[in-house]
C-alpha cells in the first residue's frame, strides 16, 4: 500500500514543498519535507525514505551534490525538480543517478504519477531479488563468479575485490554480474542500459559511464575497458569462457 511509502521533498520554496507533499498525501503516501540538502542527508542517515523529490538548486550543498551523495551509497529512487530546463542540466542529472527529472513549473499530478510509476518499478526489482535470497538454503551450493582477484557471490549479492568485501548498490552489482559473466566481450551502452536499467529507461546512455566510474573508485585497478565508439568489457587474460 501507498502508505508504507516515505517519500521526501526537498526544496527551499515551501510553497513548491506543501503543494507536493499535499498532492502525495491524498495518495497516502507518507511524506517528509526538507529546506537543506544537508537536513536530508541527515534525514538519510537516521531515517532513510523509500524515494526523493529532490530539487537541483538549493542552498549550501546543490541537487546535483546531493544525488551524488545518496548514488555513492544506495539505489533509492530520485526524481529531480528543477527550472533549469536546458538539456545539459536534464543529462548531467540523470548521469548523476537521479531516475526522473521534471522542469518547473510542473504539474503536481504529473509527478504522482512519475513517483508512482518509479517505486512500482524499483521495489518491484527489489522484492524479486529479496525472494531470490530467501530461497537459499544450507544445501545450496553458492553460485560464484570469480576473475583473476574478482569474485562474486550472486545468491548472496557480495562483491569481493582481492579478498576484501566491498558494498555495492544494485545497479552496481547488475553491472559487474553483467560483465564479469561475459569476460572480454564488448558491450554497447545500449546494451548495458537494458540489462541494469530495464526496456523502459528513458534516459541518457552517459548514466552507464557515471556507474562506472563509480565502480572504478570502489574497486581500483578493476579491469573494466573503454571500448572507444560503442561501450565497455571485462578483460581478462586466458579465459576459457
């Protein structure tokens, strides 16, 4: 139901704010609203909500920072609002990992229904692969996936890199099974967008390089190639796959 569902709205207008959260709570959807990027990433570290209505410009710490900041730790949904409606600013939001960007002034139904579709979309992906766990038992022989001093526990969704576990978000992890079951194939972006993102995204495929360079700063010296003109591989030397 829509009320197990937090959402926050961050934005310094609060007239932009009230009208929001009163739209979402006639969904009962339950609803939190912050002035600060910086009450949100307290918020996050408290009381973490299931989606973000995240607006770009914001004292102090800006939208864009703050995506950046949930990006580095979770796949949470965010949808960004914001009156900037230059292309740039759109794309540099998406590959920044916000899932949705609306420009002001928007319709308030509108982004229900976006908000809606995001978490039917995300905790959908979500339940999924917490049944995929649950279904584990003491007999079960774990599936791995190990390259050079890569190794992955798929049942158990732990990335080990040179023998020390790292945390990895969702879409991170789709990513690296994706290459790492595939070693020296080369993938296009369009290709790696369905896999990780689903047949519907409707983003811009630059999202697939800002997730890889995440991934680079978390597991340095991990041997995911540029593959100029078309996308990226897993190398690996003798491979028998």
């Amino acid at each position: 139901m829509n009320n197990n569902y937090l959402i926050a709205v961050v934005d310094d207008d609060k007239h932009i704010r009230n009208l929001v959260e009163a739209y979402l709570q006639k969904e009962n959807y339950r609803t939190i609203g912050l002035e600060t990027a910086e009450e949100a990433w307290t918020w996050w570290k408290n009381c973490p909500p299931d989606m973000w209505v995240l607006d770009i410009m914001l004292p102090g710490m800006d939208g864009y920072e703050f995506c950046r900041k949930i990006r580095n730790e979770a796949e949470v949904p965010i949808i960004m609002i914001s009156a900037k409606d230059n292309e740039v600013d759109k794309i540099l939001g998406l590959e920044l990992g916000s899932d949705d960007y609306m420009v002001k002034p928007f319709s308030p139904r509108e982004l229900v229904a976006r908000i809606k579709r995001q978490l039917q979309r995300w905790y959908k992906l979500k339940n999924a692969e917490e049944t995929i766990l649950s279904v584990t038992d003491d007999a079960a022989v774990v599936s791995l996936i190990e390259i050079d001093k890569l190794l992955l526990k798929l049942e158990e969704r732990r990335v080990f890199w040179h023998g020390e576990e790292v945390d990895m978000t969702s879409k991170e992890f789709a990513m690296l099974k994706v290459l790492a079951e595939h070693p020296n194939r080369a993938f296009t972006r369009d290709e790696l967008l369905t896999f990780v993102w689903g047949d519907d995204y409707f983003g811009s495929d630059r999202a697939v390089d800002h997730l890889i360079k995440r991934m680079r700063k978390k597991l340095e010296h991990l041997p995911i190639e540029s593959v100029w003109g078309h996308g990226y591989r897993m190398r690996t030397e003798g491979s028998d796959r």
